[in-house]
C-alpha cells in the first residue's frame, strides 16, 4: 500500500520528485533502445532469410553432384580423393557493438590464393560431378559463415531486447505507478497536516481574542 513504509515529510518527497523524474528519463530511454533494437533485428531477420536461402540452396546442388558421383565412383575411390585436403582455413573473430550488444564478425583466409586448390586429387581417376560437388560447396561456404554470424546477432539482439522490455515494464508498471502513488499520499498527508495546523491556530487566536476580551 501506498505510503505504509514511508515517512510523510518534505523532503521525502523532494526525494522522491526526484526519483520519479529519473525513472521516467530512464523509461524513455529504454523505449527508444528497444525500438531501435527491434528494427535492427527484423532487418537482420530479412537478412538472414536470404542467407538460408542462399545456403540451402548451395548445399542442395552440391549434395545432388556428390550424389552422382558417389554413383559413378566407387566408395574407396572416392574416399581415397577427399582424404588429404590440399587447403586450409584460418578463421578470425572480431567484434562490434550493436545498441551496448557485443556481436562477432567472422572472416576466413585460406592457405593458398589459387582456386583450384579445393581439390585434393588429380583429375584423371575422378568425375567432373565430384568437382561439381567441391565448387558448389566452395561457394556457398562464405555464405555459411556469414550465417552463423546472422544467427549468433539475432540470438544477442534477442536476449537483449527481452532484458530491456523486462526493464521497460518493472519501469511503467511497477516502479513509475508505486513513486507516483507515494507522491499523492505524501503530498495528501502535507495538505491535511497544514489544514489542522491551520485550525489550531485558528483556535489559538479565538482563545486569545477571548482572553483579551473578558480581561478587559
């Protein structure tokens, strides 16, 4: 209840003017960084879908390819192309900020410039398919990566928007309502302690008017 644990004085309630000004300068920031992290995350929620796309569809012409091949070859010599990649990948994590969110930024290097090195075979004794299949998978690697660095951001994004909307409500329904109800019952409490201090002195002055009179 409203004014149960509190002291009915002035200067509470300056205190609490005070707070009930600080929360509501909060309240309006919070709102404002919500509604900026909700629009960055539907455009990223775009992103991302094109990213899937992208990579599901990669991933389909590249299995369709191993597909053929692995029907054309057989399993030993397939085995036998693919066991000693002749590239390498060197991944990097870097950070940035997003609304106080740290996201990662992800970039590769590989080993060799030259292109042709994502094959680890000679081609005499394998199928153009399982080249097919290695391009496919060469080129939709990037996009991979560019996914799981959407996908980590929008997890980020997420958690925070949820922190911040938890905060934006204990804000506008829990704490703003609870200093404003203070504040009515402190400022009620103020204005009938002077009312009855204004009465008294009302009868103070009856009673001596009174004196006065009969002494004379």
């Amino acid at each position: 209840m409203a004014g149960s644990t509190i002291i009915p004085t002035r200067m509470v309630l300056k205190q609490l003017k005070a707070r009930l000004k600080t929360a509501r300068r909060g309240h309006k920031l919070l709102k404002d960084k919500r509604d900026e992290m909700m629009r960055q995350f539907m455009d990223i929620v775009k992103r991302n879908k094109e990213l899937r796309l992208n990579v599901e569809q990669g991933l389909t012409d590249a299995f369709a390819a191993l597909q053929v091949a692995s029907s054309i070859m057989s399993p030993e010599m397939l085995e036998q192309a693919l066991l000693y990649p002749r590239q390498s990948v060197e991944l990097d994590v870097k950070y940035k900020n997003i609304m106080s969110v740290n996201v990662p930024l992800y970039n590769y290097s590989t080993k060799s410039g030259d292109s042709s090195d994502i094959y680890p075979y000679g081609f005499a004794q394998t199928s153009g398919e399982l080249d097919d299949a290695l391009e496919y998978m060469s080129k939709v690697f990037e996009d991979m990566l560019k996914l799981a660095e959407v996908e980590k951001t929008m997890q980020l994004l997420a958690e925070e928007i949820e922190k911040t909307r938890r905060r934006v409500n204990a804000l506008e329904y829990v704490m703003i309502p609870d200093l404003e109800k203070n504040i009515k019952y402190i400022t009620m409490k103020l204005e009938e302690n002077e009312n009855a201090t204004k009465v008294r002195l009302l009868k103070v002055k009856e009673m001596v008017l009174e004196k006065a009179h009969d002494f004379k």
